[in-house]
C-alpha cells in the first residue's frame, strides 16, 4: 500500500472521492443513454447526424442532466475542501461522519433530483452543504 493511504483518513477520503466520480460518471453516461434511446439530442448537429425531426426537450432527461450538473458544481469543491480538512488530521469518527454524510447527501439528493422528489431533494442538498461548511469552519481553525 502506497504510503500515502497509511494514514485511515486519507484512505476514507480516497474511497469517498472515487465513489463521488464514479456517481458522476454513471450519471453522465445515464444521460447520455437515455437521449440516444429516446432520441432526444442536446445540439442542432446531434439533431442532424441522428433524426430527421428535430425532438423536443425531455423532462426526465433534463432532471438527470441537471443532477449531473449539480453534482459538477457541488462535489468539485468538496474535493478541495475535503482535502484540506483530512490533512488537518481529525478524528476518524469526525472524519467518518462528515465524508461519509457528504456522500450519502450526494447520492440522495441524485436520486431524488431525478424522481422529482421535493422537498427531498432540498433537504440532501442542504445536509451536504452544512457538511462541507463545517468542514470548513474545522480547517480553518485548526489553521487559525
């Protein structure tokens, strides 16, 4: 084992960090095939090279698409933050709770984006950024 993932912090934020890209990835490539199956393309030249009429917008894949879209603007800066909160050296448990809560709230609010599902949806994403700015507010007093 590299030297590096010795330490059981970085190693849980590694895991946390690959499952949050793999979301990312399965979401991205969901939207990706339900336009194809359903014929529904984002660009005037995707429209061009696959249907000769043009289909309109679909809700479920618009849903999907800005799921992965929030999931680009909200995970990236957790990667950061979340870095600079395990090199501060928490507790394991403190540790567990704010990156494992992070992911389990990233999950959630996926899956209730893409059902629709409100206030859900609102509640996961509200728990995700309270996660990340308390890990936050920790980094930086323990820098302070």
């Amino acid at each position: 084992m590299p030297e590096l993932l010795v330490d059981p912090n970085v190693r849980l934020l590694a895991i946390v960090d690959l499952l949050l890209v793999l979301k990312m990835i399965a979401l991205g490539s969901y939207t990706s095939f339900l336009r194809l199956r359903r014929q529904v393309y984002a660009t005037p030249e995707d429209y061009a090279l696959r249907a000769a009429t043009p289909a309109g917008p679909d809700q479920d894949i618009e849903r999907v698409r800005r799921a992965h879209r929030n999931d680009l603007e909200n995970i990236l800066p957790f990667f950061v933050v979340s870095f600079l909160y395990v090199v501060t050296r928490p507790s394991y448990g403190a540790a567990a709770i704010y990156l494992g809560g992070f992911l389990a709230a990233r999950v959630a609010h996926s899956i209730f984006y893409i059902r629709g599902a409100q206030p859900h949806r609102t509640i996961a994403f509200a728990v995700g950024a309270v996660l990340m700015f308390v890990m936050l507010l920790r980094t930086l007093v323990a820098v302070v």
